[in-house]
C-alpha cells in the first residue's frame, strides 16, 4: 500500500572522472549516489584512459535497471 516516493531532481549531477575516480568501484558508487553524467575532459589524459571509463560507464549502463549514466567529452579547445 505504501510506496516509497519517487523522487525528481530538476539539476544533473555532473562528475569529472579523472585518475583518481576511473576505477570501475568508483563509477559504480558514484553512479549509485546520485551522479547522472560522467565528463570526460579530453584536454587530459590519453584516448586509452578515456576509452577505459567509457568501457566502465557503458558496462554500469547495462547492468542497471534502474539509473543510465550519460557521458560527456569536454574536448580540447583550439586557441590561436
């Protein structure tokens, strides 16, 4: 009869994955406290590391019935 509610944030958790966050336990509990996009800021680390957290994001995805994980690149920007 009684159903816990549901509840709808408004505002997305964004959450840089860097050296320290890029293990699969870290995704895994950061997506499993409320992180909702995982950045990727391709200014640092190499395509490998950055490949291996898409690996990792894509994986969660597809275990989780209940939350998805977006990802986001922030690329390099050129400057003149």
């Amino acid at each position: 009869m009684w159903s816990k509610p549901v509840v709808r944030r408004k505002t997305k958790i964004v959450c840089t994955i860097g050296p320290s966050t890029n293990t699969r336990e870290m995704i895994w509990k950061l997506a499993e406290t409320g992180m909702n996009v995982a950045r990727l800021n391709m200014s640092h680390g190499d395509h490998a590391s950055h490949q291996k957290v898409i690996d990792l994001v894509k994986e969660y995805n597809a275990q989780s019935k209940d939350n998805t994980i977006a990802i986001m690149l922030d690329t390099k920007a050129s400057f003149p």
